[in-house]
C-alpha cells in the first residue's frame, strides 16, 4: 500500500471519488448481509445505522478565538496569512506579551518559532486541549557528494542560505562533506559571494541586515565556534554581519545547538557552519 501511495496515484482526486463510489456500490451491495452481521455479534440494528450513514453529512465550523504567534522573519507569510484563514485579533509582542497570552484560552494556536518555544506552547495548549499548529525551526543539513557539480552546489547552497538574510527555518544550516570537497567548495564560495554582492556586501542593496540588536548579538556570539574560513567582519551600528563560513565546528558547539541565520558549518564531515 505504501508502494503504491509512493506513485501518487491516490493523490488524483478522480481516483478518490471512484473509491468512494466503489465503496457505496459495496454497502448498497451487501446490504443485508452487513445488517444481519452486525445484529448477531452485537446486536446493533444494521439498517438503522446504514441508513444514518447515508444521511451524514460534515459541516465546516469556525474554531473560534485563534492566537497566532508569528515571527519577523515573514511577517506576511507568518502572521498575515494565518491571520486571513483566522480573521482574529493579533497583538504585536515578544516574551511578556507571548507569555501572558499563553494563559488566556484559545480555540486554535498556530505559532513558528524556535523548538524550545515550541514545547512551552504545546504544554500551555494542553491545559485546555487546544489545537495547535507548531512550525518549529532546526538544523537543515546539506550533504554534498564528492561527484557534485561544486559551481551549481555553490550557487544553490547560497542562494538558499542567504535568502531573507539567512532568517528562515528551512534555510541551509550546515554542510556534511570530505575534505576534499570542503577545500573546493571554500573555493566556489567565494567566487560566488562575489557575484551575488560585489566585493563588500556591506554595501551591497541585496543583502539584508539582522533584524535588530539582540539576534546581532547572539549571532556574533556563536561566531566563536569552530575557525572563520570566509568573511567574518561585523558592524554592530548596521546590524552587519558578513556572510561567513566556519570550518572545523565541533557538534558540542554552541553554533550547533541553535538556528543560525548568517553562517555556513561546513563539517568533513566536517561541518561547513554557513552563517548570514
């Protein structure tokens, strides 16, 4: 059955309406039989419930009061789209404002965030068994094959990490790779950085900036792991950090143990720690 879900041919919505008619073909079908069945092992009126069967229906109804705990990271695809599916009220906030929220009651939580952040929601939404929505960041890593086109590689190993500033949940996070592709693919970087932003991306109109002091903070931070192959300058007035690569990352790092929007581990296997 898995095999078949594989091919996608359960995912054709004609194929889905023939097996429900197929399936009401077998109840009209076997009828009787299914009724007298029921009756002797437990002695439940078959055609009653058939008949209930055919006269169900479902009908859409609204949770009700929807909390949506969004993140800067998108605030269009994050607050705003939840918001239109929800049409419910939204404040803007960070920990106190989450945290006070959190013991109100809600019909239905959608939140993104960090893991950690994730687990508290969860626990609150248990209190009242509400539905919630978690999309929680991680670590995405990327395996590059010795056999790999390192040009494209680089290309979209960047165009992936640096999208948005490095500040996605499904950006590239850090590389496993040999040594030999670790040299190669440092190299392919750098020719690649340069196209995309010039000489200095500071100055550079494409590349964007940490969102405010406290992620620039912490960012910088953990640019102490492991040793700076590629970039590593930073600005603290601009809330600039340099596209870098670390090399040599250790799993017990703190880089390793977070998201991380500007660097690239690169591991070999070896972490190439990407960082925007």
């Amino acid at each position: 059955m898995r095999e078949m879900f594989m091919t996608g041919r359960t995912k054709d919505i004609k194929w889905r309406k023939d097996q429900l008619k197929a399936l009401l073909s077998l109840l009209d079908e076997k009828r009787d039989y299914i009724c007298d069945v029921l009756f002797k092992d437990l002695r439940k009126v078959g055609k009653t419930l058939l008949t209930a069967l055919d006269e169900r229906y479902i009908k859409t109804e609204p949770y009700g009061l929807v909390l949506i705990i969004g993140a800067w990271t998108s605030p269009i695809q994050l607050i705003i789209e939840p918001l239109i599916g929800a049409i419910a009220a939204v404040i803007n906030g960070g920990v106190t404002e989450t945290t006070a929220l959190l013991e109100q009651r809600f019909d239905y939580i959608f939140y993104t965030g960090t893991t950690e952040v994730g687990k508290i929601v969860a626990a609150s939404a248990a209190k009242h068994v509400t539905p919630t929505t978690l999309e929680l960041g991680g670590k995405n890593p990327c395996y590059i094959h010795p056999d790999s086109d390192m040009d494209l590689v680089a290309k979209r190993l960047l165009w992936g990490k640096l999208t948005n500033c490095g500040q996605l949940c499904i950006t590239p996070d850090y590389v496993l790779c040999n040594k030999e592709v670790e040299t190669s693919l440092l190299e392919k970087i750098k020719i690649v950085l340069s196209k995309f932003y010039g000489e200095d991306p500071q100055h550079s109109e494409s590349l964007g900036r940490i969102v405010n002091k406290t992620q620039y903070t912490q960012m910088k931070s953990l640019m102490t792991s492991g040793d700076v192959a590629i970039g590593g300058k930073t600005d603290e007035k601009d809330f600039y950090i340099e596209p870098t690569v670390l090399v040599n990352v250790k799993t017990a790092d703190p880089i390793m143990e977070t998201e991380v929007s500007r660097c690239l581990l690169i591991d070999s296997i070896v972490l190439i720690s990407l960082l925007n």
